[in-house]
C-alpha cells in the first residue's frame, strides 16, 4: 500500500458518485487517496433538468463543478475504457488523448448510473429527444423554439399541426415534470407568436401504465392526472409505443400521431461500461450484498442507480431494493463510506437501511403533488415544498442563492427564454420513413445523401413528356448523390414505399467527403452516368 | 400597394437591423409593415460575449428574443437563400423546411453585419476559434476548461506546456477583452487544479498594428499593453501569423508557438450574401449614399458593418466613413427610418450625420480604457463606466436587472465556471500538419479515418523482426481505415512528412458510413488486401 494510505477509486460524478467521494473523504482522509473520474467536469442536479429546459433557471445553475464540490478528492475528467478487475486497475482515456492511462485503486466504487436504451422501440432512438443530461435539456429549449418559429411562420397546415404538437413518453417523474414546465414555457411564449392560437399547441403525455407517477400513491397521481387536462395537457394512459419517425408516432393503439417533438423519459438501461463488466447483474443494474458490496467481490462496490441494493435478507419484491432515487443514493453514499473505512480497519461493514421520507413531483403553473412522511399534499403547497426541498439539495451556497434570486426574478420579471443555439444535425444520422412518407420532391433544396439500409423507396423523375421514370432503390442502394455533385434543387421525388431506414449524410460533409476521397468521387461518378443515362440533362 | 401599406424587409438582427426596424416600427407604424429576417430568433448583446465565456454574466442574459424587443415587428426566422433585387423579393428557407419561400418588398434594409474569412492564413480557419457568435463564446469557455481538465492530469510535459497556452490573435476591442476576461477565468479556476501552477499558464495576445486598440487613442493603448504585462499576458506587436495546425502557430518572424487555443478576433469579411450580391461594394462593404441609399438603387438601404456610409460628400480617408460600431449603428439606424419615412412620403432623404461620444474597453480585473468626450480613463473608473454603458444598451428592463444582480453576486459569492457540454469535434473536419507532425502512433486509440488533400505522410508498421515497413500516402490516399474496420489500438505510426491537411472523419461516422454504403465498404476491404498482404496479421 502506498505512503498516502489505500486507493479509493470512484466512477462517475453524479449524487451516488459525488456524495460517495465526499463521505469518503470526510471519513478517511489523510488515511486514503480519494479519486473520482467522470466524463465531465461537472455534477448535473439532474431534478431541474426539466426547468433549465423550459428557462425557468439558468444552465450554470444547474449544474456544480465537481471539483469546487468536492475540494481534496483527486478528479479526472476522462472516458472509462475498461475495468480490469483481476489487475485492480481503470483505463481511462484522458480529453483528446489517444493513448490510454490505468488508473490502480484498492477498493473500486462504482456509481455509473444509468444509461437510456430505445432500441425496443423502431424509430424511436433516431427521433427522440431524451432528458438524462444537461446538453439534452438545452437542446430540448432549442428544438421546441424553434418549432415555435417554424409554426409562426408556415402556410402549410399539416406541417404547423405536427410543429405545434409536442408528445412526451413516460409519465413519471421525468415525464411529468417535463409536460408541466414545457407546457409553461409555451404559455408564457406564445404572445410572441402572433399566428399561433393557443388552441394549436397540443402536448400529450404517454405513459404504458393505469396512471401517472407510479413513485408516488394512486391518489397522487390522479390528482396530476386531472391538473393536467384541466390545463389543457393530454394523457394517454395505458398506451405504449410502436414506432417514431421525423414527423410522427405510433402509440400501442395504432394512432398515429403527427408531431415533431418526442421528449423520451423511458428504456432506463445499463451504462454500456456496467453492461460489458462480467459482474453479476439483473437488468444491468449491479447486485450488491446489503453492505454494498458487490457479489462475489472483497473490493469492489457499487451504490446509486447503477447498483441493484437489498433492503432485507431475502428480497422477494421490488420494494425490497432500494429504488434508484438522489434520496436513497445520498444515505447510501454515507453508509458505503463507513463500510469501506470499516473494512480498512479489519472490521465488518454493515448493512445499508433506510425509509423514504417521502416523493415530490412539479407539475408546473406552480402545482406540485407530494407525500411526505405519510402525508399528501397538493397544489401549490406542494409546488413551494418541491422547490424548497430541491433548493435545500443543491450543493454549494452560492448557487442556492443564484438559484433562490432566478426563481424571484423569474416571477418578478417575466422569463426570457432564448436560443442557445441552433439545434444542428449531425453529419450523419439514421432516419426512419413509414411506408408511403416522402422524402423529398422535386425542387427541394438538397440537404444530404440518402444511404438505405432498410426496406424501399421509389425515386420518381417527371419526365418532360409528362411521364415519370420510376425506380426502386433497396438496401445497400442510395439516393440524392446526383444534385450534391451538381447544383441546384432536387429533379425528383423519393417515397418510402416499406417502412424503411436510411443513413443522412448532410450535404456539406458529402461534398467533403467525395471532395477527399477519389475512389468515392469516381464510384458516383460512374453510377450516375450508368443510372442517369437515358434520362434528359 | 397593399392595404396596410409599404413593405419594409429587414435583413439581419443585431444592433444594426434590430435598432432600424425598432425606429422603422416607431415611425411608420400603420403605414407600413415592418418585418424582420434573421437566422436565429435572437438578438446577440456582443459587446459581452467575452464575459459569456469567461463565465461573468450567463448566457441568456447576453440575448433578448427579438420578437421580445420588436413588438409588432413580424419576425422570421429563417436562412436567406438570395435576394433578387430585380422582382424586389427575398427568397428564404425556413426551419428545417426544404421548399424555399419568397418575401416581397417594397424598399429593403441590408443589416447583415460582417463575417470572417481566415482563409488567409493555413490552418487557422481549421483550428482557430472564433469570437463573433453566442456559441463561439459558449465553445470558448467549454475548450479553455477542457484544457485546464487535461492539463492538470497530464504526465507529459509538452503536452501540458501546450494545453497551457493560450493565444489571441488579433488585439482589437474584441481580442483585447477576451483576453482579458480568459485571463480572470483562469486564475479565479486555477484553486482547483492541484496540478497547475500559475506560472505554467500562458496568454498570449498577437497584433499585426504597432500597437493594442487601434480604436483608440494610442496613450489607452499603451496602459492596456502596459497593464496586460503587468498581469502576465503577453502582447506581440507588429506580428502576423503564418499558420496553425492542433497544436502550434507560426508567427510572422518564424517563431513556433506550441498552443492547443488559438482564438481568432481578426480576418473581418463580406457575410456570402452580401459577396454575392450585385451592389457596390468595397472589400465586403455595400457603398451607400450619405443618405444610407445603396449607390444606384432606389429602394435598397444599408446600415451597421454591412455598410460602407460615407460621412463627408467625397471621403478620401477611412475616418471619412461611419466606423463599425454599435454606436454608430444605433444613430444610422434612425436616420435610416427617417430617410425612408421621407421617401414613402415623396420627400427627400438626408445624410447621416454623428459624431463618435467615445471609446470604452474592459481589460478584465477590473480595469479598463475610455475615451469619453475627449476626456481618458484608465483603470477601475474605466472599468465601471464601460460596465454601466453596456448596461444602459442592453435591451429590456428585465436583462438589465438580471444582468445588473450577476454582477453583484459575481463579486459576493464567486463565480462558477462551468462547461454546459463537452466541446464536439465534428463528423467531418480538416486537419492541418507541419512537416514532421505525428498524427497517430502505434497503441493509440483509433478515433478517426483519414483523407489525404494536401502535402504527405508516411505510414510506418513495425515488423516482428524489429524493422518497419513504410509507405508514402499523398494526396486522394487515405490512412486510418483499417483499425475502424477491425477492432483495437493502432498498429502503425503516421507523421506529416510535408505541410499537409487531411480531412477526418469521426470514427463512428467512418463506420455508419461503410456500414450504409456496401460500393464504399468494398472498396477498402480491397484496398486493405491489396496493401496489408505481405503484412503480419
């Protein structure tokens, strides 16, 4: 063991991560090298994700450098590439490095969370905006104002139907949360937006189980239930997902529904580092013995929602876990840290035991639901609660008071929600077509290359006699390189005619691409002359 | 013409098209319609860009909503395709839109400010960040934390000298007070980089002219010099740039700067849609008549740094035309909607008459430079001047208070510097090499595909034997595939062997790309037989 004492090594930043490394070092310093590693800088109060998307604070409020926090734990900002349990060592990759570093440790914590996984649902991982993080909530603000100006703006009135329609999938916390505070984001916005009525903006919330906020009792969720729809907030109850694409979903039902705005608050999944760790797991979530100690290893532990934690001998139920909530990954962050500094000691750790003291929920126009030891609340006594309980939870004095003056300014002043940039597409994305949606048509601009990998369109080229060459494009085939290698609008329209998925290649990065590469160049090249033969110039 | 009168079509909403179509509206209302395009819906408050990235204000305090400030001005926020001066109509993309759409007007007001062009100087367009957009600034303060995060982690001293370096190119208002403001970021954030001391940080300030701010008298120019080396940046006067690669610059007298921050405040230019515009200009700028009448045009006007407006009847010299500020934007934008108040009335314009009140910079920690009436301030009165002159400009009672109470709790509580996202490379970029550049070696992790467009390289494959095989890669060849298409760390070692640019390809685009595209993956996997034959597996 090293002069410092022994290794203390935790992954990931955020309450289990964070707290874990603060009672560690508050427990054992000057006895231990405490270390975190994660892959910002920062710690996200995940809970306002929902209000920093709606503008209700500021982004810097909402988030904590990790190092201010946590002053005498060592802090890399660095990618996880492997856990080498048999070596006892971590290996990160550190900013734009390329050459990978191992970081030793003595006793290995591991709080990663939890990752989001929508492949169950087709369509559904390439169109949905997902609210784990605190680019996808500032990404969210963007995308719904900019639907906004799109709809202010447009003629065609299918296209301002699905721009004004904003759906969220899942009525939990997260889901709830987000209707609540996009729904007073728009409110407060629309009188900019002459040529919106309030009655076009429709925002749904769809949720598989009887009712919403399952966390919470029946009652309670009833009562969001009823709040909603009276402010004009759709929900769908007992209704899953079939399939997403750039302009719509299918629900369970088979309705579809015109929208361009899908927030996802569901398919909580393993962290792909926690997925591909030969621990055991059950449902990616890593089992721990009640200590917080995981099966089978003497030093490796794991607490917060990445780790599966029995609250009993013999769990049967799922009320015999710990749920995966900030409350209970705190009090497991303070029981990991006197385990690990009995173990130092020689002495036995002791099991993790604790009662929710209660739930909270915002449902935004200043409503909350609440149950706090044992009692509900709702309306706007529970609303004050929620915020007063959060702003009790964030960390660092400073930004409690930021955070306390934005929520006065906020009522004094009126909320200016803005830009923060423009949402930008990346250079490549999968997008997916239900049978019989176009992709474009004759006289668009170009906006990218078309590669199918799955089902088929039909291009159609009018020709000047008044017919049409028609043909089917399938998998491995493409469409859309001719007009990007010239210039000008598109000469054609393309259908999808099977439900299908094609890889995007934005325009300007095609050009680049076909620009640098020769071989590729000179394989379009041939192909629109073989193709586009017979056709007129 | 319509009913409700004159069609007034405003391009662009900085200081410039914001303030002429808020006169135009104060003055014509009800006998014209006043409608403003623009390409984010937002007004930008530049002058406190630098303070955005260095954290001092927040990010939605530096822009008001446009559709805020204008009241009763129509808004559009959309991309400007063209302008056909001829059929009086600008034509438009929308949204995401693909269709595009013609606005007609009757008299049309160029408010589109500059761009910049880096193209000038090799590498630095690729590598430089520049300061002229709410995400510039927001890119800036995510790149200089991710340095230090990197820095203080490092065990490789060149390394960490670069990532320690901090150069501005370009000592002008804007380049003056970045780093300034870099320079109060940095320090206030070093406490919690155990790593870092403050003598290995670096900030450089690079200027062509003889001396700082050009904009002002040159006794202000010389405290600012003075007070900068007093605080450890340093200034290079008299000094160009000759290139930049990812980590160097090469200054006009040959010197090699290692640096991974290079950010650009010069190379001032024509926007695309003023260059392609059939008006007089010169180097960029529309050339109006004394009346802000575009030269030969009867019913298309010019303002802001788009214009070029002379201030006598025949200047001879660059102080005889309106200089490129916000002050002088704000004035021409008045007499801007007189003159066309006059005209739609059948009366004559009258030339644009004003006088400059004076010049303020801030050269952060609280110091700063004015020439205000003829009188100058140096230091703290400065300093506090400029900050309340900004105040008094900034739009909206409500960004005032906001702004006024960050600043305060800035000087109470500290501030809390923090990413809001990680800085993304993106899927296609060009890459610039010296000679003797290593791209990638042996064991590095494979983060990209690269396409040769100028210079060359030199791939070398170490042989079991202990000697290596080499290959020269030129122009149209590629390097890098071979590992994304398998799996692991590279195997060989790649060095500029000329002064050479690529273009990379992010590693997960490469392969969506091969995915999607069987032509494109076929062709590597031939050329992967053809060269690596003779290779060990």
């Amino acid at each position: 063991m090293a002069e410092e004492g022994a290794r203390i090594l935790v992954l990931g930043g955020g309450f289990a991560g964070m707290f874990a490394a603060k009672e560690l070092h508050r427990r054992l310093r000057g006895r231990a090298v405490i270390e975190l590693i994660n892959e910002v800088n920062y710690f996200v109060f995940q809970p306002l994700l929902p209000e920093v998307a709606a503008g209700a604070i500021s982004i810097r409020d909402a988030v904590s450098p990790l190092r201010r926090l946590l002053p005498g734990v060592r802090m890399r900002q660095a990618q996880i590439y492997d856990i080498d349990l048999a070596r006892k060592v971590v290996v990160i990759f550190q900013g734009l490095q390329r050459r990978y570093t191992e970081v030793p440790y003595d006793h290995l914590v591991i709080a990663l969370g939890q990752g989001v996984d929508l492949s169950r649902f087709p369509g559904l991982a390439d169109h949905a905006l997902p609210m784990k993080t605190l680019s996808d909530a500032m990404a969210l603000r963007n995308h719904v104002i900019d639907k906004l100006e799109h709809a202010d703006i447009t003629s065609m009135a299918e296209v301002k139907r699905e721009l004004l329609t904003f759906t969220v999938i899942g009525g939990g916390f997260s889901g709830v949360e987000t209707a609540g505070e996009m729904k007073d984001m728009i409110d407060r916005a629309l009188e900019f937006y002459p040529n919106i009525a309030p009655a076009e903006v429709r925002i749904i919330v769809i949720e598989f189980a009887d009712r919403l906020l399952m966390e919470l009792p029946p009652s309670l969720g009833e009562y969001a239930r009823a709040f909603f729809e009276k402010r004009g907030i759709e929900v769908r109850l007992r209704t899953g997902i079939r399939e997403a694409t750039g302009t719509a979903i299918v629900t369970s039902d088979g309705e579809e529904i015109g929208t361009r705005t899908v927030v996802a608050t569901i398919g909580n999944a393993p962290t792909p580092m926690v997925a591909k760790l030969a621990l055991p797991n059950d449902r990616g979530r890593v089992r721990t013995d009640r200590c917080l100690r995981v099966e089978g290893q003497a030093e490796v532990w794991a607490l917060g929602d990445a780790a599966l934690i029995p609250l009993v001998d013999s769990p049967t139920a799922r009320e015999h876990y710990a749920p995966p909530t900030a409350q209970f990954a705190v009090r497991e962050a303070r029981r990991l840290a006197d385990n690990i500094g009995a173990v130092l000691d020689g002495k036995q750790p002791a099991p993790f035991v604790y009662t929710s003291k209660g739930a909270l929920a915002s449902l935004g126009g200043g409503r909350g639901v609440a149950e706090v030891f044992g009692v509900r609340l709702s309306g706007f006594p529970a609303w004050l609660l929620w915020r007063g309980y959060y702003l009790s939870f964030v960390p660092g004095f400073a930004a409690k008071v930021r955070i306390a003056v934005q929520w006065m300014l906020d009522l004094v002043l009126g909320r200016s929600t803005v830009q923060t940039g423009t949402s930008k597409a990346r250079a490549t994305r999968y997008v997916r077509y239900r049978a019989g949606d176009r992709v474009f048509e004759e006289g668009n601009r170009a906006d990218g290359f078309y590669a199918v990998v799955e089902g088929a369109f039909e291009l159609s080229i009018l020709d000047p006699a008044g017919g049409a060459t028609r043909r089917r494009i399938g998998p491995g085939g493409h469409f859309g390189e001719r007009v990007l290698l010239g210039e000008g609008l598109r000469t054609g329209t393309v259908r999808a005619i099977e439900d299908s998925v094609v890889l995007m290649v934005g325009a300007e990065d095609f050009q680049r691409l076909t620009g640098a590469l020769p071989p590729l160049r000179d394989y379009f090249d041939s192909y629109i002359t073989a193709t586009f033969r017979n056709e007129p110039p």
